[in-house]
C-alpha cells in the first residue's frame, strides 16, 4: 500500500501518463465503479479478468477516479500489484472489497471483479431523495 502522501501523487501522475497503461475498471458503469487497474504497456506481464472494461480515454478515467473517491467512508486507496518473487504487474485503485488475484502463469495474473460500495447500500448514490419512490 502506498502512503496518503505518495497515493495522491501517484493517482495523480497515472491519469497524467494513462497513455502509458492498459487500463481497466470493475463496475456495470463508470458513475458506480468498483476498481480502476492500470497494466503497464512497457512490461511483459499481463494483468486480466473476464469482468473488467477497457478505459480508452482520459475523461472516462478521471469520472472512474471521481467515482471510486466519492466513497470517502471506505478510504479509497491505491496498490501495487505484485506477483510471485515480488514482479512489479500494475496498479489498484479501489475502495471497497480487497481484490482476489491469482496466478496463471509466469507471466500472468488473473484479477477477480470486485463490487461496488453501491451495491451494498454504501455512500451517497443510495439515498432516499435520488431514487424514484415506490409506486
């Protein structure tokens, strides 16, 4: 885990380099995203799992950063994921659920989806006021 310090700086200078990852989110959608992975293009390892969304813009990664933020009473948190002998594979920002990682090959990890705070009845998208009342 890195420290508050070096988590925002660092949260901060992957959307800045998003370019320079593959990048993934958990979530039916990016207003209630569970997880952002960040796979670096420039290793040899590989990051996968069969519920994770391809991000392929700057603006949908700063709405998936916003979201998983929004969950303050889960203290959003980034890691590095590292892999047998300690191989550096990427990136989790997440805030809610602590992933389930295993490992396929030498190369490989597989990241199991993760579920959103939402859905729990967490935070602020499950209020009384912003749903429509029963009919």
């Amino acid at each position: 885990m890195l420290s508050r310090h070096e988590e925002k700086l660092t949260i901060q200078e992957l959307k800045e380099n998003w370019k320079d990852y593959t990048i993934y989110y958990a979530g039916l959608s990016v207003g209630v995203a569970a997880g952002i992975m960040f796979d670096p293009k420039s290793d040899e390892r590989t990051l996968l799992g069969d519920r994770w969304i391809k991000v392929e813009d700057q603006e949908t990664l700063s709405k998936l950063i916003d979201a998983i933020e929004s969950y303050i009473e889960f203290y959003p948190r980034l890691h590095r994921i590292l892999g047998p002998d300690n191989q550096f594979y990427g990136y989790m920002f997440y805030a809610w659920c602590n992933p389930v990682i295993k490992v396929v090959d030498d190369r490989t990890l597989y990241v199991y989806d993760l579920q959103s705070p939402v859905y729990i009845g967490a935070g602020p998208r499950l209020r009384w006021e912003n749903l429509d009342p029963p009919q």
